[in-house]
C-alpha cells in the first residue's frame, strides 16, 4: 500500500506533548514576574526544538510544537478572538479516572462584542515551527468554532451584543474562515481543528446538560458541523484538514463517555474535512460500528494508543483491532494514533518522558507493518 504523502498520515499524532520541567519553571516565573516574556521566548523556542526533533526522529511525518507556549488546548487561542474575553467567574468541569474523579477549572468566557479576528493567532508560533522542522509537515492544532459555544451557550454570549443568536453563528465562522485563510498564506499546509463538543453530545449526560441550559441537545452537533463548514468553505488549496474528537484530557482524566453512534451519520458524511482523528483506547469510546458511515475518500485515525496511561500497548493487539476497524471502513482509510494529546494542559498526563517516546516509536513501527 502507498505511503501517503497528504495528512492525515498513516503514523500520526493528536497534538499536545508533556512539557519538560524546566518550561514549567519558567512558566510559573512568568507567571509571578520574576521572568520576562523575552525570556520565557528563549526558553520555549529551546524546548520546541528539542520535541520537534524527538517527533522527527521517532519516524513522524508530521510534527507540532507540542503546544508549549499554551497553558490549554483551547482557551489561549479563544481568548485572543475578538469580541470575546475571561471572566472572574469560573467553569467546572467535571472529569473521571480509574481511580475516582476530579473537577478541573478555569476562567469562564464572556461574549461582550461581535466576534471578529484581529491578528492571526498563533502565526508567530507556527513560524517557528516552519522554520525547526527538517523532515516533517508542521500541523498546527486549534479549537474548532463549536468550542466558543460549547463551554457556555447562550449564557455566555451578551444578549445586547446578539439578541438572535444566527448572526453570532456568521461572525464566528467568518472570523474562523479567516484565520485559515491567514494561515494557508503563512504555508500552512496541515490544520487540525480540536472539538471535544462532538464527542462530547454522545454521551447521555452531556446531552441532558445541554438541554438544561436551553439548547437544542438532539440537533446541536448538527448546527456546529454546520459552523465548521462554514469556517472551511473558502480553505486554501492544498491545505489539509482534519477534526480531533475526544471526550475530555485532564490528567489522565475523561468528562464523557459512549460510542460516537449519536453523531456518527451526520459527522462522517457532512462534515467538510479530509479525516477524522478518534479516541479509541478503551471501552468508554464504544465500538467501531458507526465507522460505517465513513464515505469513500475520507481518512479515519483510530486513537488505539492511549495518552492517559503509561504501559505500553501490545503490537499485535493493535494489529488486530485494525482489522476490526477495517471491516466497517476500508484499510486504505485508516491510519492510527494516540487518542489524544499527552497534554492537553500544561499539567500533562500521568505517564513520563521515555513512555511518550515509545508509544510514538510503538505508533511508527506499526503502521509501518500494517501498510506495507
């Protein structure tokens, strides 16, 4: 079988890496004034280079930055959007793990002005990624629009500001669609939109959740592939898209639970991307079954290598669910990854450096093997 040669490729991986000790440190000095932003920069361009290569040398086609210069996935790319800013008032969110369970928290979001896009976000970061690279595509990883929504619906967004809430969808996709369009004239050429929402909306609880506040819980994965959509429409040629699903990463920690069938028809045939990167690792995420609804030419990532726990998978089983995988969508569809990133924040998962490493070299050899 071919090498790919377009992303998503056959040994990929979701994004976010663990962050070393010492761009912590620095960090935490940033944080409390006792290091400048120049040299908090320093430090961080040291620390990319240094993951840039370990992603190169591990045999990656892509690479990213790890996401080192944010503290989450998410919230540092929302916040810099026009329009929309931290609020002293906190968002929960409740996560679970094989030992209990754990509630994390940060700043809530507030819709105070019509959402627009002012700089092109991340620019400098992806940059600076283009120019550490050697051998490998850089990706450069966002929040998908449907996060600016999802995290407080309409409480969140200024009723003075938007009254009716479909020119809140317009100015959010248009501010979308030009970031990418900034970002293909920048050269990229990899673009990962990041969007626990659509997972999300599988699992029952989420879904009543949804309803409480208001929202139309049966049909809102429906409105954000709509929004997604329309944030792509316009994507430059040659830019390679695709979406990361998962059902939440905080230290080793999940907030949602079930198969992707809610979502499955409407996810795999409408949304405008060209793969679809999914959390795999374990019971919670149900099984391969809605694979079936996959169209020919779209590319599906099976997240069969967990980020969550540090024992190394066994090839063989990795191999074999492969094959389960592929009776529902063809072989040539599939590639495999972690399920998620390793580090979604910068607190990171609870397994070390060195397992990274070899679950990214365990990725790499079995793909290899598997498409020969």
């Amino acid at each position: 079988m071919a090498v790919r040669t377009r992303p998503p490729f056959r040994a990929d991986h979701v994004g976010s890496l663990l962050r070393p000790k010492h761009l912590l440190q620095a960090r935490a000095e940033y944080g409390d004034g006792t290091l400048s932003a120049d040299e908090l920069r320093v430090i961080e361009d040291e620390a990319v280079r240094d993951v840039v290569r370990m992603q190169e040398e591990v045999g990656l086609q892509t690479a990213t930055d790890g996401e080192f210069r944010r503290a989450s996935w998410h919230m540092d790319f929302i916040y810099q959007l026009g329009g929309v800013s931290p609020t002293d008032e906190k968002l929960m969110v409740h996560f679970y793990n094989e030992a209990g369970e754990l509630d994390f928290s940060s700043a809530a979001l507030r819709i105070h002005e019509r959402i627009r896009l002012e700089e092109t976000i991340f620019a400098d970061a992806f940059r600076f990624l283009q120019e550490t690279v050697t051998t490998a595509t850089p990706k450069l990883t966002i929040p998908s629009p449907s996060m600016v929504h999802y995290r407080g619906g309409r409480a969140a967004i200024d009723p003075a500001v938007y009254p009716d809430l479909e020119p809140f969808w317009h100015d959010l996709s248009a501010a979308y669609a030009e970031q990418v369009r900034r970002l293909g004239e920048l050269g990229c050429t990899y673009l990962q939109f990041d969007d626990t929402s659509l997972a999300y909306l599988n699992d029952p609880r989420q879904r009543a959740m949804i309803a409480q506040r208001g929202d139309d819980a049966e049909h809102q994965h429906e409105r954000y592939i709509k929004q997604i959509n329309e944030a792509l429409a316009g994507r430059p040629e040659g830019m390679s898209v695709t979406t990361h699903m998962c059902r939440g990463n905080f230290r080793s920690s999940w907030a949602a639970e079930g198969g992707y069938d809610f979502v499955a028809e409407a996810l795999f045939n409408e949304l405008d991307v060209d793969g679809f990167f999914l959390e795999y690792d374990d019971a919670r995420s149900g099984g391969f079954e809605p694979l079936r609804f996959v169209p020919p030419g779209k590319m599906v990532v099976l997240g069969l290598v967990t980020t969550k726990r540090g024992a190394l998978e066994d090839k063989d089983v990795l191999k074999r669910r492969i094959d389960e995988a592929s009776r529902f969508v063809p072989l040539a569809q599939l590639c495999l990854s972690p399920q998620c990133g390793f580090s979604s924040t910068m607190e990171g998962n609870n397994l070390t450096y060195d397992e990274q490493v070899a679950k990214l070299r365990l990725i790499v050899e079995t793909a290899a093997e598997v498409w020969r």
